[in-house]
C-alpha cells in the first residue's frame, strides 16, 4: 500500500527529476498528456501550468495515491483514475506521455515501452525516468540485512539486483521501434537534514519508496525489528557529517519522440 504522506516526505527531492525530464519535452501543444503513475498528482498539476489547453489524464495503481490526487483544483482539465500501467493503451490523440520514476516496478517494462511507441500517433512525445541507483549502499545495505537468516526466507526473494535499464539500453530499444532518443543519466547529491535522535534520513526515505514491499510482508513486530537492523546498517553506510547525510541518487532518463526517426531516415 502506498502511503502519500510518507513518499511526500522529500517532496522537492523527488521532483526535481520529473522537471529536468519534462524540460527535454518540446511540445508547444498537446491535445492530450498522460501522467503515468501520478501518485498524489502533485507533480501531474504542473502539466496543466505548462500546457493549459491540453486534456491532462493521470493514472495510478494505487487508490489512496488517487484519492489524494483527487483533490487537487483544475477539476476541468485533469482528471485521475485508477489502473495499471501494463494495461493502459493511448487514445488516439494522446501527443505526451509522462512515465516518472514508475517502471522500475514493472518487470519487462522494455516490452510496454516499444507497444507504446507503435500505439502513439506520429510526433508524440514518450518521456520516462527511473531510478538508477540499485547498486548503490542504500540497496546494497537493504539486500544484505534481507539476506541475513532472520529475514532471508520472508524478503530476499522481493528484492533485485537490476530492475531498469542502462540509458543506452533504453536509446537502443526506442531507436528500434523508429523514435529519435535523448537518452541520459544524472546523479543528484540530495543532503538530507539528519536531526540528533530521530531515524537515519536514508532510511526515511527508502520507506516512501524500496521499503513498500519489506513492510507488507512483515507484521507490526517484524517490521519494527527489521527498521531497526536497517537503520543501524544504513547509519554506518551513510555517516552524518555537519548535521547532514550526503546521499548520492543516480537516475536514467529517456525521452523519444515517435515515427521521427523513420521521417528523417526515408
């Protein structure tokens, strides 16, 4: 279950990529843009400043995402629903797709991606980011306390090493189905405020996102002592210096523009 309070808890961290992918976007006028995987449509809302004559769609898999998203102003031109991604299919006018930090949830996602890009119109745009950071402490860490006997049966199995692509992986793929590409990778340095006696900042984090499938599979007691073992971990892989954790996050980005590829290349 997602919690909208909980993965709000770094707000202007976590979209910080959603800006600097839609920046690659240059469509002036989109009939229609969807936000997949909107969350609490906070982010989906800045679609509208941008364009505000297009029909703006965001879709969740979680209802309480939705629900929160639900309350947002600008009724009119957004509208938000429930649904999973591997489902959903683009109307015929749809000209952007928003796909934020989403797919790495999906297994064989590569596959939606090129059924995405044959199904859009002619020019449409076809963004998407995804974290890029599953070899770093933070996951090394939370795999090795998974791994540990207490846990290993329950939570090594949830876990994996690699679930997105590198950015050439992604460019080769969308190149092959006849889109030009911008495909890139960045790697922010966020410092998190790390107050004397409250949890390790890294592992606040990681509960709004890695963390969800841990704390389903574990009750109230086993989910306390897992914390725990964690935030131990992580406070030795992340030291706190002068108040803060310096945490590196590195994302891949994509941006493709579909049937471009073939207009240029007769």
């Amino acid at each position: 279950m997602w919690d909208p309070s909980t993965y709000l808890r770094y707000g202007d961290e976590r979209s910080r990529p959603f800006h600097d992918l839609l920046a690659r976007v240059a469509a002036e006028r989109p009939r229609a843009v969807a936000d997949l995987g909107c969350g609490p449509g906070t982010l989906t809302a800045t679609l509208a400043d941008r364009w505000p004559g297009s029909r703006i769609t965001g879709l969740d898999s979680s209802a309480e995402m939705i629900e929160r998203a639900g309350a947002l102003t600008r009724a009119e031109q957004i509208s938000f629903t429930v649904g999973d991604v591997r489902a959903w299919r683009p109307e015929p006018d749809l000209d952007v797709v928003v796909c934020n930090a989403v797919l790495q949830w999906v297994p064989g996602h590569q596959e939606l991606l090129t059924r995405w890009a044959a199904e859009l119109p002619t020019g449409a745009w076809l963004a998407c980011q995804v974290p890029g950071n599953f070899d770093a402490p933070s996951h090394r860490t939370l795999r090795e306390v998974a791994g540990r006997p207490r846990w290993a049966a329950t939570l090594a199995p949830l876990l994996r090493a690699a679930p997105v692509d590198e950015p050439v992986g992604y460019a080769a793929l969308l190149t092959g189905a006849g889109c030009t590409v911008d495909a890139w990778e960045t790697t922010y340095l966020h410092l998190l405020p790390a107050a004397a006696g409250a949890d390790h900042p890294v592992l606040t984090w990681m509960e709004g996102t890695a963390l969800r499938p841990v704390r389903a599979a574990l009750d109230a007691a086993g989910w306390s002592a897992f914390r725990a073992e964690l935030g131990a971990a992580l406070a030795e892989a992340y030291p706190v210096r002068q108040g803060r954790v310096y945490f590196p996050f590195r994302r891949v980005f994509v941006v493709a523009r579909t049937g471009a590829h073939a207009e240029e290349n007769p």
